[in-house]
C-alpha cells in the first residue's frame, strides 16, 4: 500500500527549528519534558512566614471585670499586651 502523500509528518523538534516552530504556533512540547518542569514562582520559601513563638493558642471565657482587671494590670507592669500581662500574673502565682 502506498503512503498517503497528503498526510503530513510532524518532524521532531530540536534545539535549531525551535524558535521557527515556536513562532509558527506548532506544538513544541516534544522538546520539553514537563516532568522535570522547575517551578520558579509561588509556593513557599525557605525562611518566610512568622517565627515559632513556643506558645499555644488557648480561647478562654472572662469576664468583662477580669478583662478590666488584667488591661490594668498590665499598664501598670507596663507588658506590651493582654496575654503578656495574663503570662506575668501566672508565673507570679
């Protein structure tokens, strides 16, 4: 049987015809192996995001005059914030 004359071979894609192919719209994906694809943006990075502080996130119902109790305790110790000020009153017990 003889080959069809009208059906068109693809050739393979190489280093030379590359750009032409490229430029042309023909796929040139043969040339790549999207396997060992390198992403280089997004996803997270070495060292980025929030440093561990060694604490744990607790919820813990109070009152409105505990609260009250605590805010004075800290402007008075001078504590930069209301679980600093509940962390000093613990150890203090």
């Amino acid at each position: 049987m003889k080959p069809n004359s009208s059906a068109k071979k693809t050739a393979r894609t190489t280093g030379r015809n590359l750009e032409a192919r490229f430029a042309r719209g023909e796929a040139v994906l043969d040339y790549f192996d999207p396997a060992r694809a390198i992403v280089t943006h997004g996803g997270a990075r070495p060292g980025a995001g929030r440093k561990p502080a060694g604490k744990v996130r607790k919820t813990v119902k109070l009152s409105p005059a505990a609260i009250r109790r605590v805010r004075a305790f800290a402007r008075r110790e001078r504590l930069p914030d209301f679980s600093a000020a509940l962390e000093e009153a613990v150890r203090r017990l």
